[in-house]
C-alpha cells in the first residue's frame, strides 16, 4: 500500500460516485521518495519538528495527565476543550482577531476544517472560488464532494481581485457556495495578499453575498515585512481556519475553525458524523505545551531558521537559474513557486530530479485542470541551507538541457502558435 | 454551543442537501447533562479510563519521545504507522484473524471508518442494510451519504439471519451496498451473533453479492461465555473495524480498519482527503503504551470491573422493574436493552429520569425510523455497582407511574388495536 494507488478489483462498479473525482495527492506519494536519505526533499511542506524540544512535550503529557486527569483519555464534546480554545482565543487576538471560546471548533489539522466545510456546503456542481495555483489538500477535500471549482489568477501582490470581481460578474449572486483564499504566504504561490486586495474581496464577497474562507495555516512564519491583519479581522463573517501544525508539530493534529455561529452549528454535526469528537489527549498535551512562554522560543528559533531557509532558496535560485526562469519572493511560510518558459512539462522532469537527488512538486498538481504545468513549488522549510542550495543547484542541472532545447527553438523561430501562456500562473 | 443544536440564520439555504439529514446524537447532547455530580449516567457508552494509569500514558509518551523521535511530531503516511499496524495485526491474530499490516489502516476512532467506507460506497439513494436498533454514530455517519437503511430485527441470538435472507430477496443481488453488523454485544441491544448465523450471514452476502462490515468494538470485552471467531475469520473479504478506545482510551481517537486491498486503497484517498494523515503522535503512543504486558493488566482489570457492573445492573432490573419490562443479557461489552410495554415512549420519560438523578438513552436514537420508542439503551460501563443499583432503582421508579396506568388500561381493555408492537425490538 503507502502510496494511494487504486487497484481494480471486483468491487468496481460499486463505489460511490463522488470516488471517480478523488486525486491522490503527489505531494503525499512523494514523501516516501523524499525519506532516501540521499534526497534533498524540496517537495513536502513538513515544518521541522527536529527543533521542537521532545523534553518539552513529554512534559506537556505529564502535566496533562496530572491536572486534567481522566478527561484527557476520554470522549469529549465534538467542538473540542474549552482551555485548548481559550488557548486559540489569545492566538487570534494576538493576530488581531477578536473572537471567544464559543467561536471555534477544535479539528484534526485544518485538513479536516476544509471537509467539513466542503461537507456542510457543497452540493455536486456548486462554484468553488479559490487562488489557482491552490493547496493541493483543498483541492482534494472538495474534490468528494464533486463541485466546480473556478481558479482565480494571482500575481505578487496575491490574489487578482480584479479578475475575482469580472469572475462574480459572470457567476451573479451568490453564484458561488465559498471564496476559499490563503492570503499570507500563499501554498504554492508564496505570495501575500495585500491590505488593499484584502479589503477589496471582502467587499466584493458582500457585494455578491457569498462566504470568504481564509485559510491561514502560516499566518505567523514571517520572515520579513509587518503584519497583516487578517481578513477575519476586517469581517466577522469570514470563516477562518487555523492550525497548531506550524506552531507546535503537525503529529497532534490539530487545528481550529472560527465562523460565525450557525455556520459553526452545522460544522459540528458534520464532525460528530466524521469522528465523534477530536483527540481530548492531542489537545490536552497541547493545552499544556502552550502554558507559558516556552513555545514562544520554539516558535522564534523555528521562524529564525526557516527564514535563513528561505534566504538560501533565494540566492540559489539567483545563482543557478538562467533569466528565463522566474520565482516569487516569500515573505514568510514555506514555499517558493517557479515558472519556466510555457512549453516546458515539470511533471516530466520529475523522475530526473529524484534520480539527480532531489524532489518538489510539479505545479499542475496544484491547478484543478492540469494547468501550471510548466511550474513547480519547492518548499524550504525543511533542509538545511546547503541542502537547500545544493539541491537548487542539482534543480537547475536537472532543467537546462530542456531550457537550452527551449532556447534552441525559440532562436529558429519554432516556438508553436498555441503557446500555453497563462495569465497568472505567476509568470 | 455545546449541544448541537441548529440555529436558522442567514445562510439558509446555502448549505449542501446532506445537511438535512444529518442528526444530532442525543447520545452526544447528554454527555453534558451527564457530567453534574448527582446525576448516575446510565447513558453514554464512556470506558472507564479512571483505571488506566496515568504514569503508563506519560511512560508510553516519553518512550514515544525518545525512540520514534521527531516522526511522532511528524505528518505520517495516510494508513498509519508500521509500527502500531504491527501491533494490530497481533490483535487481530488473538482474535483468529490472520493479516498483515498492509491489510490496515489506522483510523480516528472506528467512527472514522464508519464514515470513510459510506463516503467511498454511499450515493443518496443507496441501500444499507443494518441491524435495527443499531449504533447511532454509524447512523449519524452514514446519513451524510444520504443511503437508505433497512434495519433487520434481532433476538437474543443476534441479527435474525431468516428475516435478513427475505430483505435479500426483495432487494436482489448487489441490491445493498453493504451489510452493517455489530456481532459482539450489539450496540445498542447487547446480544451477539451465534456462530451459526455468523456461517449463514456470510454465506448469503456471497449469494447476493454484498459486502459485509463487521464493527467489532467490544470484542475483547466478554465477561461469560467462549470466544467466538469474528466474521472476518471466517471470509476474507468481510470489512473489519477495531478500536483503541475500549483497550486503550477513546481521548487517542485510534482505530482500525481491515479491508480487501483494492477497497482498502479508495478508503485511503479518502481518508487522506478527510484529514490528511491520522496522529503521529497519539500512534507512538500507543504503540509504546501497547508494548509489554501492562496494558494486558490493565484490561483484565477493565473486563473485571464492567463483568461485576453488568451483573450490578442485571441483578437491579430484576429486583426494582416488574414482569411487564423485559431486558437482554448482555454475554460482554457495555450495554442492556430494555423494553417497556408497546404504548410507552421513554424520549418523554428522559426530563423526568433526569430530574430523578438518571439517565438513560431513548430506544428510539437507535432506529432511522422513529421506531423504538418504548426501548432504552442502558450502559453499566461507567458507573460503580452501588451506583448503577441505585440508578435502575431510580429509572424503575420513574417508570412505574406509566406502568401503572399502562396497567390500567390494559386491564380496563382499553389498550387500542394500533399497539405498535414491532417483531424484533428485542420485547
């Protein structure tokens, strides 16, 4: 098993519709490649719980099992502890969110929060709005539930709010079931989308009356620039997920989700049905991991070394990648997307990449439509620096035989008509 | 918050069709009623986790910690650790069940299998067929699938194998998508399956073509009588569902699922759609928790503690309710059945239980159809032996007043002709 490849078997022809739909996740079925410890994994957007302290969490167990005593080995109510969501309120509100205890859910990673979400809204056919290129694991959540989902273009300064308006335009009031964004640090893209956009798409989204879902899971990884309130700041209609897997570890699996209350009604009929409630152990020890300061620490050094990651990607791709190529600039998160000239295919370099050592992710995984082909997301969250420039530059070898091919035919005038340009593939 | 109830509001009408039919759990809803001191719970199906040891939890941690270091923070592939898959497939093999730990995945809780399977089978309009009463979160969670339940009637045998043959008939092959059984002290009704019905159950699957589920929570929990072999030892293609929860603790949301490989590969794109990835954390654990002999004491001790409160709650309804109520004998797991005469409805006896310090779950939680009225669902798992006496001396006497009138009646002839006797409510 370990990869989700389907088989056929006996049963076809008995499964549910919705299934036909379901992608596995290339970002998944890579992360057994990327565990060859001659690999330098530019793929997985796994945080580096190395530097979380283990001491600190067997500690965090201990006092949960000492103070919370039997309730934290027991059932507990499906919208999660009261003092874990407390916990969430001081999170929010030091993000500049106001908001209390009864306006949370506690989740399984904020994975879970986009089911949900999908399970409670979507019927098959309903319009998706979302960021193309988008998080691959949404993609996925809503995919079960078979809606259409309708990508909106990007550029530096984040989503296109003006392609966003001529899109609602099109699709008239409440014409879609959800605008879902990540407005910091985008996954794949790395862009941040600016205060001026933010306030724009809220107004839009009241203008043709339709729910925003700001997905938040970096909103505190910045590694340079000042802080930009959330939407859910500027909206207390938005509906927010959040997650403890980049401020603790990905392995408690925990999250949250903020939306207004009869929003967030339904949400927890739908967890009950999905898994009765969350981990009251998971959250207890997380509970207490987030008593005092010590996390603050952690989360400092990890925003320190995630940011000289990050620096390293930078320099490297300006060292090894020819004109032709382009990237974003992240302030924060974890990811970097690069675009090469339209005609090239990443999916196709990929087994060369892992052959020469090296993983990412071919961009088309991240469109619901096999657009962005020619691009890949490399995350560098997780090697070290010379990791990181050692496997920029196994990258670039990788690709300039098939660039100079490209040079080659654009230099005889070869390049076909039907060039696949795409506006906001963040060329 | 809390309970889940919901609120109209001004996105009515923009959630999915499922929705509609997705309950709340009154199971759920009275966890909190439940948790004031003076009130004996004789409602939720709560394992006794004040007898698991604390130390061995934060032992098990710390071992976690120290040899699966960073992978226990780690996101993890969607099946779940080998490891804890390991420990499984040991399980599995003490209950007759031989399979590898590529026939698994680790699930939240079997409540998570319950959902993925309906969510890779179920389209609206499908037929399940299951045991009637049966276990209120498969209902929660298959209703979001929106299938059709057809329940078959039990007896103190189990699910009555002839009654299900006619419903096979009436549908025809492939005419369910499957078959849903609890075979060990059914939840809600406390019987198990005999042998020979397990032998008959499973050849008529095979006539008709339908896959069969076995949700085995309470296997290990058998206070008289021998071990009987699990449907999956005796077909290989039979769905399995186990749990961490009654051997372990449910705050570690672990369960299991066993299934033939090609469904076994749907349920994990959909599993990783639902959540990504179960806790690395809440497996290491476990598998630290479950390594030794410790955990064995500490069931022997769990088994021992629901036998004598099992027998608590039989030798009560024996002494305080009269002829005219009847219950099961429950040979394991956590539940009695009790049926009250055909005109009484125990939803409208549940305020005043309560306001007499006992609570209880209606009959009727565990029917798609309303039906069940006149039944309750005991639980002796949580409760001491002097309490659980206390607490049926308590609900007998809540009832007796309707009894008595119900008498009344009777005796004046006065019973009406529309008696809603059901053929198989356990009376």
């Amino acid at each position: 098993m370990g990869s989700a490849r389907v088989i056929f078997d006996r049963w076809d022809g008995r499964y549910a519709a919705r299934m036909a739909g379901v992608r596995s996740s290339a970002v998944r079925d890579l992360f057994a490649a990327a565990s060859r410890p001659d690999v330098i994994s530019l793929s997985g957007g796994m945080p580096d719980v190395r530097r979380v302290p283990h001491e600190a969490v067997t500690r965090a167990t201990r006092d949960a099992m000492r103070h919370d005593g039997p309730s934290a080995l027991q059932y507990g109510g499906s919208e999660g502890r009261y003092a874990l969501r407390e916990t969430i309120v001081g999170l929010m509100g030091e993000s500049g969110v106001r908001l209390g205890p009864d306006d949370i859910i506690v989740t399984a990673g904020a994975q879970q929060g986009l089911d949900l979400l999908a399970r409670v809204f979507l019927d098959p056919g309903d319009v998706v709005i979302a960021e193309g290129p988008t998080y691959v694991g949404a993609l996925q959540a809503f995919s079960v539930y078979q809606p259409d989902i309708h990508c909106i273009p990007m550029d530096e300064d984040g989503m296109r709010v003006d392609l966003l308006e001529e899109e609602l335009r099109r699709l008239g009031p409440k014409g879609a079931k959800f605008i879902y964004t990540i407005p910091n640090f985008q996954n794949p893209a790395g862009v941040t989308l600016v205060p001026e956009r933010r306030r724009r798409l809220l107004e839009l989204a009241r203008e043709y009356d339709i729910p925003v879902v700001e997905d938040d899971p970096y909103g505190r990884l910045r590694y340079e620039g000042g802080h930009i309130l959330p939407l859910r700041a500027l909206d207390p209609d938005v509906i927010y997920l959040g997650t403890f897997s980049k401020i603790l570890a990905p392995g408690l699996r925990l999250g949250w989700m903020s939306a207004p209350k009869p929003i967030l009604a339904r949400v927890l009929l739908a967890k009950q049905a999905a898994d009765l409630c969350g981990s009251a152990f998971s959250q207890s020890v997380a509970e207490h991991y987030m008593t005092g300061t010590g996390w603050r620490r952690v989360l400092a050094d990890l925003t320190a070394t995630y940011g000289a990651r990050r620096d390293a990607m930078l320099a490297a791709l300006g060292e090894f990648f020819p004109d032709d190529v382009t990237w974003t600039h992240p302030e924060g998160g974890f990811f970097v997307w690069v675009t090469l000239p339209a005609h090239l295919d990443t999916k196709a370099l990929l087994a060369e990449a892992v052959e020469h050592g090296v993983t990412f992710v071919p961009g088309s995984d991240f469109f619901p439509d096999g657009r962005g082909a020619n691009c890949m997301r490399l995350a560098f969250c997780y090697e070290s620096p010379e990791q990181i420039t050692e496997g920029v530059r196994r990258l670039a070898e990788v690709c300039e035989d098939k660039l100079e091919l490209y040079r080659a035919f654009v230099a005889a005038g070869a390049v076909p008509a039907a060039a696949r340009v795409e506006e906001g593939v963040l060329r």
